[in-house]
C-alpha cells in the first residue's frame, strides 16, 4: 500500500461562519493573476415576468494554483458521492 504525502490540518471556524450559507448558483471570473467564485442565491419569483434576482452570499478568491487543487477535490468528493449512492440504490 501506498504512503500518502498528504499533510494533515486543523481547521479552525469563526462560529458565525460554523453554520455555512446556501448557494445555489455561481459564476467564475478568471484573470491572469486569480480566479474569483462568487456564490448566490437565486431568489424565488412568484411572478413568471419578473428579473430573476441573485443575492450574492460569498466570493472566494484564489490564485490558479489552489483553483486547480479544489477543481481536483471537488471532483473527487462528487465522484464519492456518487459511488455511494449508486450502491445504496442497488
């Protein structure tokens, strides 16, 4: 069995931060020196004819480097979720 390089740490949360907020949508801006997610909540309508309103609930900034490592951790974690509920439906 491979050993993992892997460090481990400790993370530490503010506890107004503890309880998350909801995002149900994104948008991603990329320059040459970041990438900018900002993370909002599509307000419900209850008029059809109405603009559909974003209120923005967090922007997460961060260099290429750590973009590319949450793409990977992401995708990973989805992959997870996926298999496990793929065995639980069987």
């Amino acid at each position: 069995m491979a050993e993992s390089n892997q460090k481990q740490y400790q993370i530490k949360i503010k506890e107004e931060t503890e309880q998350g907020v909801y995002a149900n949508a994104v948008s991603v801006h990329i320059n040459n020196n970041e990438c900018v997610l900002d993370m909002a909540y599509l307000i419900p309508n209850p008029s059809p004819d109405a603009t559909p309103t974003l209120k923005l609930v967090s922007r997460i900034n961060m260099n290429h480097k750590t973009a590319e490592s949450f793409l990977k951790a992401l995708s990973n974690a989805i992959l997870d979720w996926k298999n496990k509920n793929q065995d639980q439906q069987q």
